[in-house]
C-alpha cells in the first residue's frame, strides 16, 4: 500500500472560493504516533528560510527554500481552517508486520501566500 500526496483543485464546501491547502505524510515503522502536531511544526519550520524584506515571497522548490507552507499558516488574513488526518497500514521490504503511514491535510480560507500578493506585510507577520 503507498501513500499519495495530492492538492486538491476545489475541495466540497468551498464552491468557487479561494482556499488554501498544505498537505504533510509520513510513514514510519512501528506505526507512527497519531497527531498533527509533526506536520504544524514542520510547516512553521519554514520561517527559518522566509525573508521579511522588501521581497519576502521565495518559495524555491529547486534549493529546497520552501516556504508556502509557513506563510500559510500564519496569514493573519485566514479566518477559517479545517484540518483532518487519515491513516491506513504501510507495508515496508523486509519488515515482519506492517507499518503506518500518516497524511494530514488543513485547509485555510482566506488563502495566504499567493505570488504577487501586495500583502504580505500585513499577514505574515515578524515577531514581536
């Protein structure tokens, strides 16, 4: 059995809207502990690479300098958010029994992030 990430392009409940959406897996053997909390502190991890300048968006697949899911998740703007987490066994080569791989989905409305948004200084924030 494998996992698949996949964002969706127009999830139930949400019509036409604009939405936001940051997907995490993991798979782990014995199986992993169930809880969102390794996806939210991994997405927030991505501060480290945000620049809050004059330019701040850069989310660069290419150096591995991701930040989308960072700026998401702390856009001031966002006033809705759901967030759900399935899990199925995960066979893994050489392994006597199955394992278990985890996905997390959390979906944002008013999306952040957005290439050539003009707000970025009003919704991603520095710390105080």
């Amino acid at each position: 059995m494998g996992c698949t990430l996949i964002h969706a392009t127009q999830p139930p409940g949400f019509s036409a809207t604009r939405f936001g959406e940051n997907l995490y897996m993991s798979a782990g053997y014995p199986r992993t502990q169930l809880t969102c909390v390794p996806a939210v502190t991994g997405w927030y991890s991505e501060v480290q690479y945000y620049k809050f300048t004059s330019t701040p968006y850069t989310d660069s697949y290419s150096t591995g300098r991701v930040v989308g899911h960072f700026t998401q998740v702390v856009w001031k703007a966002t006033s809705k958010l759901g967030c759900g987490m399935a899990s199925a066994p995960y066979t893994f080569p050489g392994f006597p029994s199955a394992g278990q791989c985890k996905v997390v989905v959390c979906r944002y409305r008013q999306a952040g992030n957005v290439v050539g948004d003009t707000n970025y200084f009003q919704n991603v924030l520095p710390k105080a």
